[in-house]
C-alpha cells in the first residue's frame, strides 16, 4: 500500500494559520515598495514603478481569488477557499492604491486633467472600469451582506468579478506599450481559469440529477 500523504485540503484544521500567514505575505508587496522608496532604490522612475507595481499586484490577487474555485474542482483543494476572501480584499486594496498613486503621483488630485485622461485614454478608462466592478464586491464582502442580499443575489452579484478579471488584463495590455509578453501571460493564465470554470459548469450540466 501506498503511504497516505497530507493533501493540502488538510491544512483546514488550522485555518487561523493559514489566513496569518496569507495575510503577512499578501502586505509584503507593500512594505517592499515601501523600502524602496526609503532606500531610493526604484529606479529612474520611482512613481511609474509604484504605479504599475501596485496594479500589477492587484491583478495578481484577483487572478489567485479566480484560481479557488477550480482548484477545489479539479485538485480537491478545499483550502484555497478559506482564504479567497482575504485575497478578492487585498486584489481591492492594491488595486484602490493604484488609482490612488495615479490620482496623486500622476496627476497631483487635478480633476478636470482626471476627467479628461479617462475619456481620452482607453487604458484609463478601462482601468476605472475595473475599479467600480470591485467595489461592490469588497463592500459586500462580509457575512452580513450575503444574509441581507441572500445568497442567490449574492453569488450574482459576485460573478462580476469575472468580468472585472477580463477588463484588468486588457487594462493591463493597453497600457503596455513595448513588451507584450507578460500582459500576455496574464491573458492566458485569466483564459485558462474561465476555461477550467467552463468545463465545470458543462460537466455539472451533462451529469444527470440523482435524487
């Protein structure tokens, strides 16, 4: 007989580890470009590198919030669940800091410049785009709001984050310029996680109903 291996649904028995853990990695982006800044150590550019690094995160977090769901269908893990809201928060969190270091960094609260870049620049406005669809889904990211919505509303409204996910990898390929190659990374790791949620869906359709 083959040994019995701890899978990685069985970190559930210590869930307040795991999300400590997730929590402490998840700000280290943070404190990184936080050192950077204090240690000049950004590059020419400090502001453009902040920028897009915070967007770049926030993209990375919603692409590992999208990646719970089929890991549990496909590899059985159970704990990715566990922490999925901890990181749809933070892909809100650095997303909200990039259009932050934008607003600011970029184009110093200057609204009527705001106004028009977004409507000038598609990147922009796709970008903005993106943001709203993340805000109802960071405010009713709690236990209350999923009893007052109940849950059918609540996983309705929780699906835009699949179109949010398809509106920040083309956010991120028009503002690229030159290198396509990681926007291009991203295209089909977010193509490959629709597709894996697809194919569920489709066996979860064509398998006959046992009462």
């Amino acid at each position: 007989m083959r040994p019995q291996l701890q899978t990685p649904a069985q970190w559930r028995l210590k869930p307040l580890w795991l999300k400590a853990l997730v929590f402490i990695s998840s700000a280290m982006p943070l404190g990184w470009y936080a050192f950077g800044i204090q240690a000049d150590s950004l590059g020419a550019n400090p502001i453009e590198a902040i920028t897009r690094g915070l967007g770049t995160w926030a993209l990375n977090f919603l692409l590992m919030t999208l990646a719970a769901t089929p890991l549990k269908h496909f590899a059985h893990w159970t704990w990715p669940l566990l922490i999925r809201r901890m990181l749809g928060l933070f892909a809100f969190f650095y997303a909200s800091l990039h259009l932050l270091s934008y607003l600011w960094f970029d184009q110093f609260f200057d609204w009527p410049s705001i106004i028009k870049d977004i409507f000038k620049r598609p990147f922009i406005t796709v970008g903005m785009a993106t943001f709203l669809l993340l805000c109802p889904l960071a405010m009713t990211s709690t236990d209350g709001a999923i009893r007052r919505l109940g849950l059918p509303r609540w996983k309705k409204l929780h699906r835009l984050v699949y179109l949010a996910g398809i509106l920040a990898v083309l956010h991120y390929f028009w503002m690229v310029k030159a290198d396509m190659r990681t926007p291009l990374m991203y295209a089909v790791g977010l193509t490959l996680l629709l597709g894996l949620r697809a194919v569920w869906l489709l066996h979860k359709h064509r398998r006959p109903n046992r009462q």
